[in-house]
C-alpha cells in the first residue's frame, strides 16, 4: 500500500534532551544509553496505518521523522533542516533547566524559518522523576504560551512516545488531509 500523506516532522531542542532516542524508541522500538551527538541530522520513516473515521477507509501515513542536531556548531546548517516542515517536536529535559529555557529559543529559530506549523513541547526523561526539576504544571505553562500542545515521555521506557505520535498524526491529518 502507498503512502497517502508524507509529512515531514523535525525534532528540536538542545543536546542531550533525548530527541535521537524518543525517534528511535518510536520507529524501532530500541534505546540507547550511550549518548552519541547527532551531526547535522538523522532521517527516520515511520509508516502508519490509520483509520478514517468519517469513511472508516484505511489509509497509509508515513512520517519522515528529522532528529535535528542541537549543538551550537551545527546552527547555521539546521535552518535548511527545517525548511517543509509540517510539524515539530520541541524537546527538553526533565531534569535540566537549562534545556527548559532554551525553549523560547529553539521555538523563535524554528518559526523565523518554517512560520507557525503544528507542534508539541515534550518534556522528556519522565523515568527520572527523583532529579527532576521542572514540573508538569511549568511545562504546560510554556506550552500554552507558545500555543502548543504538550505531553511528558521517557524515551528509555516508552511511556506516551506512541501517544505523542498519534496525537501528532491525528492533527496532521485533520489540517491537511481528511476531516
């Protein structure tokens, strides 16, 4: 079966969040622990079978899935990474406060080249909950002034990687594709 809908979905934030590891806990079901810097970008596709509600018509997605590197080297190049984007994640780290304020950073970079697309704030690491220092209530804060939709995940466990993705599919396609 052919691909309906291609969307093409980048990964944001600063290095260490966990955007390689939510993509391939994602499209592989693995985690690493070893951290290895993105260069440049990484490319995964996903194909997902979904079911139009309205016809009850199984159509194909297929999500290309662009892990963009967040080293400060590599600034210059990511603006052409984001270019046809039509959804983002913007990562930080549960336990780093740091990555949590680059937010509005990584956010104004994006926009300056892709304008408002669809996008969720993840905050990441959710197995980690005893170093944690930003709380769900401050992500959703961040999240509802940056008119994003938000969600906590853990790469290394899985836990609401799917639902991130499934959430992400299903307001893609009622912008772009089926009602």
């Amino acid at each position: 079966m052919q691909a309906s809908y291609k969307w093409k979905v980048i990964t944001i934030g600063e290095p260490t969040v966990g955007k390689t590891t939510l993509m391939l806990q994602y499209t592989e079901r693995k985690f690493h622990e070893l951290y290895i810097p993105t260069v440049g970008v990484q490319v995964s596709v996903k194909q997902v079978p979904i079911k139009i509600e309205k016809t009850k018509e199984k159509k194909l997605i297929e999500l290309n899935i662009w892990d963009v590197a967040g080293h400060i080297k590599f600034q210059n190049i990511r603006k052409v990474f984001y270019e046809g984007a039509h959804a983002f994640l913007l990562l930080y780290d549960l336990t780093n406060k740091a990555s949590y304020d680059g937010i509005s950073y990584w956010y104004e970079d994006l926009t300056k080249i892709i304008g408002k697309q669809y996008g969720i704030l993840i905050g990441n690491k959710k197995d980690l909950q005893k170093e944690r220092v930003i709380t769900e209530e401050e992500g959703i804060e961040l999240a509802t002034n940056l008119n994003l939709d938000f969600m906590e995940t853990s790469a290394k466990t899985g836990e609401n990687v799917n639902d991130v993705f499934e959430i992400l599919t299903q307001n893609l396609l009622k912008m772009h594709g089926e009602k």
